[in-house]
C-alpha cells in the first residue's frame, strides 16, 4: 500500500527546464523501484524513466536520454524527474509509478499517481 502524488507540471516553452517531483505515503516505500510514464489523449502510457529501490540503476528511453534525469530520496519519500531541453514532444500527462523493478513496461507497476500535466509550446 502506497500512495503517489507528483508535483511540478506546468506551462513551459520549448528549450526551458522543469523539475517534477512524487511524493510516496507508505511505510515501505524505499522497497520500491520507481518510474516515470507520460500519456497523451488518445495514446498508450509511454515509458520515460525509472529507478531500483537504492537509486543504483536508472533505465530511459531513448527519446529523453541526455535531456531527463530520475533521482530519489528515500529520506523524504520522494522521486524526481529533471527535465532539461524540453520539446514541444514531451507535452503529456506525467504519472509516477512503484513497482518491483524498473522495468520499461506499464504492467510492470502497480501502484500509480494521478499525474501533473507538462505542456511546452513551441
């Protein structure tokens, strides 16, 4: 049992940075690998990061690789995505998510925040 909620979405243009965060509520979450999807109307959810319990092991798609970076603090319950060079391709509904490993596969994660949306304007 936890609860994810992430912050820091917002209207942004293209070339700018932004920083999203998850809070997690729950007593065991330094046990989980945790990830970043993103979603727009219409499309499946689409992998965008992830992380192993310790902060180890990052996994990322290839269309955010040298633009994004994951990070976590389990001290505070909390993942980050850094986002950097943002596109106006990057506009979605981002969700974090907690799983056993940080697998690239929305089934692989079952515990979901409601998302932030992140929109860049050309």
């Amino acid at each position: 049992q936890v609860q994810l909620v992430e912050y820091g979405g917002g209207l942004v243009q293209a070339g700018d940075s932004l920083r999203l965060s998850c809070v997690a509520s729950g007593r065991t979450f330094s046990s989980y690998a945790m990830g970043w999807f993103r979603q727009t109307q219409g499309n499946e959810r689409e992998f965008v990061a992830a992380i192993n319990w310790s902060g180890f092991t990052t996994n990322y798609a290839d269309s955010v690789k040298g633009r994004f970076t994951i990070s976590r603090d389990n001290a505070k319950n909390t993942v980050y995505l850094h986002m950097f060079s943002l596109k106006p391709e990057d506009t979605a509904l981002y969700s974090c998510a907690a799983g056993g490993m940080p697998g690239l596969n929305a089934y692989e994660y079952h515990f979901w925040g409601q998302g932030t949306q992140v929109t860049v304007s050309s």
